[in-house]
C-alpha cells in the first residue's frame, strides 16, 4: 500500500470503529472486541506508515478543497508520526484497561464511551498527520467536540459544570484566537502549509511577530498555559480512562504537539532564534511550571494532583520547543513520548485504586502498596520518569532538555528547572512513601488485592514502557533527529 | 423568447389562486409542493444557463423593450437569491404538511398555502425584476403577505405581532417608495440600468448632489428596516417567536436575504459603489449599527428562555455579519457577505427545522421543554447541535467558510477590532447554543411529561437535508462562493 493510502486508513479505522462499536451495542463482548480488533488495527496501519521508506518524501494527501486558499490536506512528518505511534499504542493499552475500569464500576453508557473514544482517536491522528494549518484545526475542533460527551459522562452536576469549563475555554480559545492566527498566518505568508523550517517571511517586525506567536500559544488552549489550564483539572470529573487516555496523552498532547509544530514548521527556528517572541514564551512556560508544580502540591485528591502535574510537564515539552537548540527540540519530541507514557501510568494507577480501594484522596493512601503491589510500583517508576531519574524516560529528555539549556547558558532556567524538579519529588514521593511504609489506618470493609487483571496488565504495561524508553530511547530518537533545527 | 426567467415568479403566482379553488388540506399542499419543486427547478436551469453563458439573462416582459417597459434581469447575485429562495421552499414545503396540519386551522389551510406562494412570488419577484418600481410592488405583495402569514400563529400574541411587523414594515416600504419616487423625479426612468446610467450622467452627483442624498437616505432606512438591521430589528423577535413554525422556517431563511439583496441592488447596482462609499460613506453608516448588532443581539440572545426567540435574535446578529461585510468596502468584504447570505440561510433553516420538530411534540420551545430531548428525540437534536456548530463557525460547517472569508477580508485592511467582533460573535453563539445543548442532554425529563417521542420522518428528512448542505457547503463551497465572486465583482464595477 502506498503512504497515501496508509495515512485515509490512520483516519479512517478509527472513524469506521466508532461505527462497527454502535452497530454492536446490544452485544457488549462484541463491543469490547470491535474496540481492541480497532485498536489493533490502527497500531498496525501506523506502525507500516512509520516503516514506510518513502514516508516523508510522499506528496500531501489533499482530502477536500472547499474553495481556493482553503484546502485539507494530510502530510506525514516525523513528531507527527511519532505522535500517532504514541497514541495509536496507548489507545490499545487503554482499551483493555477501559474494558477492565467499565466492568468493575458498572458505568452507564457504555457503548457511548467507546464510539466517543474511537471518534477522538480519529480526530487524534488527523492532528498529528495534518500537513497545513487548517487541517490541524479541523481536527484540534473535531478533537473538542468527541471528547466533551467523555468529559461529561457521568452526567451529574459535577460532571455538566467540568463540560462547561472544558468546552467554554477549549472553543473561545481556539475560535477566539487560533482561527485568526491562521488566516493571518496564511495572509503573511501566502500558503498555510507546514514547511520544514517556517513559512511566515524573514522580515516580519517584532511587534506582529510576538502578537502572532501570543495568538498560537494561548489559542491552542489544549497545550494548557496559565491561565488557559483551568480546564485540565475542571475535566478530570470524567472515567479515570478518559483521563488517563485524553488528558494524558491524547488532548494534552495534541496540544503541545500542534505548538511544537507551529514553531518548528511555521515560524522556523532562524525567525524566533533570539527573538523577543521567544523570550517570552520561554518565560510563559517557565511561570506555568512552577505555578503548576506549587498548585499540584496542594491538592489531596490524586486525579487533580495528576492534572496539575501535567499542566506542568506540558510546559517543560513547550520550553524546550521554545528553546530551539538541536538538544532541546530533542528533549521536547522525546518529553512527549516519556511523558505520556509516565502519565498514563499514573492515571492507571489512580484508577486501579479506586476500582479496587475506592478511594481517590491522596491522605487516604497509607499502606495500600501492600495490598497493591504491582499498581504502586508502576505508579513509583512514573513517578521517577515524572521527576527525571534514571533509570525512567523522564531522565532521558530531561538530560536533553538541560543540554539546552546550558548550551544556551539560560542559567535561570536551569534553576526553574531544578527547582521544579524538587516540587515534582515533593509531590509524587509523599505518596509512595505512604503507600509502602506507612500502616494501613483502618482495614479496609471488605480485603481487596489488585484491581482486575486488564487494569493490571495496562498498566504494567505502560510502567515497562517507561522503563523501555530509558533504555532503548532510539525509536524517538531517530524520528526527533529528522526534525528541522536538529539537522543541520 | 426564452420564458425561464419569468418562471419562478410567474409559477406560484398562478398556483396561489388555485390553493383557493381546490380547497382539500392534502391537495392543496400536494399542489403547493409541486409548485415549489417547479420553482427550483427553474432556477437551477438559470444557474446552469447563467454558468454557462456566463452574462446575465435578460427577459422583457410582454415584449416591450428596456426603458419603456419592465424587464427582468437575471444575473449572478439574482441566480443565488432564486437558488436560496426556492430550494429553502422546496425543502420547507415537504416539511410543511404535518407542522401545518397541527399548527393551523383546518379551514385555513388553503388560505395558509396560498398566502405562502403569494409571499414567494413576491420575494423572488424582488430578486428577479430589473425594475425598481416593480421592486416595491413585489415587497408590498411579499410583505403582505407575510403579515398575514404571521398573524395565522396559535398564540393570540402572533396578531399583535404581526400589527407591529405591519406597521414597521410599512414604515420601511414608505420609505422605500419615497426613495423611488426621489430618483424616478431626477432621472425620469425606472429601469435599474437606465437608473445607474443617468444618475452617473448627472454631473452634480460627484459632490453631493441633495435629492440624490435624500433619495439614499430614505431607500437606506426603508431596506434596513425590513432586513432588521440593528437597531431597527425589534419587530423581529416577536414576528419570528410567534409565527407558525413553518413560516418562520421559510422567512427567516430567505425573506431578510432578499431584503439584504434589495440593499445591495440598490446601493450598487443603482447608486454605484463609488457614489455610495465615497460620497456618502455608506461603510461608516453600516459599520456600527453591523457591529453593535453582532455583540448586543447575541447577548440578548443569551438570556431568552423561548428558543425561538433565541434564534430570532441570533438572526439579528447574523444579519449584522452581512451587513458588516458590505460596509468594509471591499471585494473579499462583499464577497464573504454573500456567501454568508447563502450559509446563513442554510442554519437558521435548519435550526428553525428543528424548532418546528420540537413544537410538534413538545408543543412549545421554551428551554424547559428541551429536557431529556436529547435521549427522546435523538435525530432532532443531534441536527441542533449540528446547525449550532455551524453557526458557531466550527470547521466542517458551512459557517466556517462565511467566518474565514470575513475574517480574511477584516485582516485584510488590519482591521483588529472588527476581527475582534467577528469572533465575539461566534463565542456569544456558543454560549447561547449550549444553553440548550446541556438542558437537552444533560436535564432529565419530567416523569409527567411522558410521550414526546421522536419527529415524524417528513420532518426529519427536510430537516436533515438542510443540516446535510451545512456540512456539504463546509467541504466544497467552491460554487456558492464562485457565484458571490462574480455577484460582488459585477456588483462593485457597476451593471
């Protein structure tokens, strides 16, 4: 099959999933086995798409023109690639956890989940194999609108009210601010397509370059700076698995991936290199670091304690694109992949723990390694990938990242760095110190073990990926050394 | 000669009497729906010929030739009205048979149908004519019949809303007819391009010339009275609110396009862009109130509790969209504003659709009545959510395509604070339409309150057909948008 060919199929399995899992609702195995032959399926289309020699060298796929200067069109490049293998993976992985979370928590709507998920996995794909700017927004809107019924799942006043929170700032942000940074993109610069190396013209001024650059970075909420991150925590009302799949990896991520994009193969490094723009945006995710890292210090229930730590990684992908050094842009396609790894084994862990413990408050946690041996050592090794220690992926874009750095002797933001590192150990090791060493406080009603077997299995899974990337990071590495601004 | 440009005004002209002799509800509406399916036909047999001629399609009616006597004159900007105006009736009229039967009197019916084709022959008799008095006598038949047509709502407040509708609307047709009157004693024709000519040919006219001025001040207010410009809109939401749903369906979506084409005909086609933007800063006139339109309509729009009404308001704001585009005073502008003209009528029919559906079960759109509809009536809904996407301006949606050209041609001139409203608009536009999206879907249903069960397919299909060209005309514009090119070009180089 040709590159073409392969990318329709990236968006079309998924899509055609959603539709297979409808027709199947009456027949929950059927259901849960149409998701994983999807699942399967799509890893599979991808992983040829990545193995497909000609696959940067092939043409756009234009889908439609709906008039001259307005095309969608898809493109393979190598974070988009790398992004689809993340989520095209862990959408598996999560699958068969989801499968494990439903069942045990006799969720209602089931088969509504799983059209939703699949429909956001498609919309997920199309951003990371987008080739110009408004597909990429197509795609960032279709992936808002499949994900707000998994927000709101539960449809309780909590839930309605997070809805709110997610959409309002998700939808302002991007109508608001993005859409209008495109069409000027795309009246600066002629085209809108993405180009190694930026397309906007050498000589735009200062002024309009730090005004368009604001507009990107805010406007694509999803990448959740301060102050557009309040949606994050707000959306964690959903299932743990919408959460550990979509504010893990897939939205988060499509976020900062639409950002890093933008900066790579719009703006270009040559035009933001020591640039006021630049400066900026370094300071603005620098802030959101430690901001996040103090906020998440504060929260005792373990989902929003999870939340903020992602506000706060998210950032640590954006500095070190904002970096535009060789090694960082290294760290921040490598941070993605550590990263959602890490993450999603944590939110895997919060939701094993409460399937199986019932309990979701971090004070609530002592003792419970005993009983579940396997969910806090997953969630210790995130824990050390979150804080960047070896031997966990964490450690590895971090080293990268602090290359960066110090090449650039930005001393500064070595401290933001190392201190938010610190917030981070203050942070993940209180709870894995709890779990392991302290006594239980009261037994619990009923003795329980591990959460059911497919949670279990996910997210060991997802732990010795973490473990996988420290040791054998080349899979990224290969793909982050074909960024521009990495080659020569 | 060729009798196609006569045939959409000519054919529900002849039909609308006939409603009255054949009285019978379903032969009525059988003869009704034919009629308009003939309409659209005929329309899109002129597209085709004007695609492929390419100049526009002149008819001199009962021979007599142009200044002397009334011509019709088809071109691009006329093909898209008459494509607008019968494909929403064609589509409506389906639509129509069971919303009318239970809305509507019995013995009224035929009056109902009747009354419906008067108002279409005069709508497209408006976008057909080359003649300006002829124009005034087609908005007086169109208005007329209108009024009457609102006043037929169930609720007794449709009369006191179609009196007040009557009496703005023929404050604006006064004017209208004054203004006429103004350049008939100037130039001493009617005729559209006989008009355009001799007032170029008046020499006083490049520096202001005070019938001239007069004349545009008085067809100015006239037309943005009946297109609801703000803050002339009021008789609007009321009109909207209480009409039978069917009629509100069919004017929302095409009676204030054709008002804004009326406008358009006249400041370009008779008054010339130049005399217009130059001499009397047409842009400066249309800005503001276009502008104040888009924020404040939608921020009404955001405390109704009739959904109807919501809407209505939501049209006001829209209209300010079209209006805006024609103030920037550029092709890009003018062009954006047309193909808006066309998308727009594609969602507030289908919104309005979707209104009609819920009042055939629930029996009044009030937000309390959408509780639970998400899961009672799942097609409707899902069409609601749909066509508020596209009226947000989500990408997919015929909306987007109006919001990137507007928006393109503001950034254009780096004109930020108009881009700044535009996209005011679509946010104020989600918050009203998830107003209703989360009582749908997230309130349950009153346990008393049982019943409401899905619309009948005669609604749902009209209904999903338009909700179809929404997402269709988001994914290929290119021949909506080709015509509104060659309307505003054709438009501002004057006929």
């Amino acid at each position: 099959m040709d590159c073409a060919t392969l990318m329709l199929w990236c968006l079309l399995i998924p899509a055609g999933g959603a539709l297979l899992i409808a027709a199947s609702s009456q027949l929950p195995n059927l259901r849960e086995g149409m998701t994983l032959l999807t699942a399967a399926s799509l890893l599979a289309t991808v992983v040829a798409l990545l193995r497909h020699p000609q696959a940067l060298q092939t043409p756009a796929l234009i889908l439609t023109t709906p008039f001259g200067g307005l095309q969608f069109e898809l493109r393979a490049e190598p974070l988009g690639l790398l992004f689809a293998t993340i989520a095209s993976l862990l959408w598996l992985i999560t699958a068969v956890y989801t499968i494990g979370y439903m069942r045990a928590n006799h969720e209602s709507h089931q088969t509504r989940l799983y059209v939703c998920f699949a429909l956001a996995i498609s919309s997920t794909l199309g951003i990371a194999l987008a080739g110009n700017l408004p597909t990429l927004f197509l795609f960032y809107e279709l992936l808002t609108l499949s994900t707000y019924p998994l927000v709101t799942h539960k449809g309780d006043h909590d839930a309605v009210s997070g809805g709110r929170y997610y959409l309002g700032i998700l939808i302002s942000s991007s109508m608001g601010l993005l859409l209008p940074a495109i069409i000027w993109t795309n009246q600066l610069a002629g085209t809108s397509r993405f180009v190694a190396g930026g397309i906007l013209p050498a000589d735009l001024g200062g002024v309009s370059l730090v005004l368009l650059l604001l507009l990107y970075a805010f406007g694509i909420g999803k990448a959740a700076l301060v102050p557009l991150h309040r949606w994050l925590p707000e959306a964690m009302v959903a299932p743990t698995p919408v959460s550990a799949l979509l504010h893990a990896v897939a939205v988060v991520k499509a976020g900062v991936f639409c950002l890093v994009k933008v900066l790579l193969y719009v703006f270009g490094p040559q035009l933001l290199r020591d640039s006021a723009a630049q400066q900026l945006l370094l300071a603005l995710a620098a802030g959101t670091i430690l901001y996040a890292s103090l906020k998440a210090l504060q929260q005792d229930n373990l989902k929003r304690r999870l939340a903020y730590s992602t506000v706060s990684q998210l950032s640590y992908v954006i500095l070190a694109a904002a970096l535009l050094s060789p090694a960082s842009i290294r760290a921040a396609a490598l941070h993605i992949a550590a990263h959602a790894a890490g993450k999603i084994s944590l939110f895997f862990a919060a939701g094993a723990i409460y399937t199986a413990a019932h309990k979701s408050r971090v004070s609530e946690l002592d003792g419970l390694g005993r009983r579940m041996p396997l969910t806090f050592a997953a969630f210790a090794i995130a824990s050390l990938s979150m804080i960047g220690l070896p031997p966990a992926a964490g450690f590895v874009s971090k080293w990268y990242l602090l290359q960066g750095v110090a090449g650039q002797q930005l001393w500064w933001l070595a401290a933001v760095l190392l201190a938010s590192s610190l917030l981070n150990a203050a942070y993940f090791v209180p709870i894995v110190h709890r779990a392991f060493w302290r006594p239980e406080t009261k037994p619990p009603h009923q003795p329980h073990g591990e959460a059911p077997w497919p949670m279990t299995l996910a997210l060991s899974l997802t732990a010795s990926l973490c473990l996988l990337l420290f040791f054998w990071p080349n899979l990224p590495l290969e793909l982050a050394n074909l960024l521009p601004g990495v080659t020569p | 000669m060729n009798l196609l440009p006569l045939l959409p005004v000519l054919l529900p002209l002849l039909c609308a009497p006939l409603c009255l002799l054949v009285r019978g509800a379903t032969t009525v509406w059988a003869l009704t729906c034919a009629c308009t399916l003939a309409c659209f036909a005929s329309s899109l047999l002129l597209a085709q010929s004007l695609w492929h001629g390419g100049a526009a399609l002149p008819y001199a009616l009962g021979n007599w030739p142009a200044p002397w006597g009334i011509v019709y004159h088809i071109d691009a900007l006329a093909v898209l009205l008459l494509l607008i105006v019968t494909g929403i009736a064609a589509v409506t009229l389906p639509y129509a048979r069971r919303s009318v039967a239970q809305e509507i009197q019995p013995r009224d019916i035929p009056l109902f149908y009747a009354l419906l084709l008067i108002c279409l022959t005069g709508l497209l008799g408006i976008v057909s004519t080359g003649d300006a008095f002829n124009l005034y006598v087609f908005l007086e038949l169109s208005s007329l019949s209108s009024y009457a047509l609102i006043g037929l709502g169930q609720r007794r407040r449709a009369l006191t809303a179609a009196f007040q509708y009557l009496v703005m609307g023929t404050i604006g047709a006064t004017f209208i007819l004054i203004g006429i009157g103004l350049l008939y004693s100037q130039t001493g024709t009617l005729n559209i391009a006989d008009l355009a000519g001799r007032i170029a040919a008046i020499p006083e006219a490049a520096y202001g010339h005070r019938t001239l001025i007069t004349a545009f001040a008085f067809l100015t207010v006239g037309i943005s009275l009946k297109l609801a410009l703000f803050p002339l809109h009021l008789w609007l939401p009321n009109a909207y609110s209480y009409a039978p749903s069917v009629v509100t369906v069919f004017l929302a979506a095409t009676a204030t396009k054709v008002a804004v084409y009326m406008l358009l005909r006249v400041c370009f086609s008779v008054l010339g862009n130049r005399f217009v933007f130059e001499q009397l800063t047409l842009g400066k006139i249309l800005l503001l109130p276009s502008l104040a339109g888009i924020v404040i309509a939608s921020l009404v729009a955001i405390f109704q509790y009739d959904i109807k009404r919501m809407l209505a308001y939501s049209s006001v704001a829209q209209i300010g969209y079209m209006t805006l585009g024609i103030s920037l005073n550029s092709e890009a502008a003018l062009t954006a504003s047309i193909v808006h003209l066309f998308n727009h009528a594609l969602m507030k029919g289908a919104l309005f659709m979707v209104m009609g559906a819920v009042m055939y079960r629930a029996g009044s759109v009030y937000l309390n009545d959408f509780r639970g509809l998400g899961q009672r009536m799942p097609w409707t809904m899902a069409a609601f959510v749909l066509g508020g996407l596209s009226l947000i301006g989500v990408p997919g949606t015929a909306g987007f395509v109006s919001k990137w050209l507007l928006v393109q041609a503001a950034l254009q001139h780096r004109w930020w604070p108009v881009v700044l409203v535009i996209l005011l608009g679509s946010l104020l536009a989600v918050i009203y339409i998830w107003r209703v999206v989360e009582t749908a879907y997230f309130n349950p249903l009153h346990e008393i309150e049982h019943g409401t069960a899905e619309a009948p397919p005669s609604l749902l299909v009209p209904l999903w057909l338009l909700v179809g060209a929404n997402l269709y005309f988001g994914f290929d514009a290119a021949w909506p948008l080709q015509l509104a090119q060659q309307a505003a070009t054709v438009l501002r180089g004057g006929l």
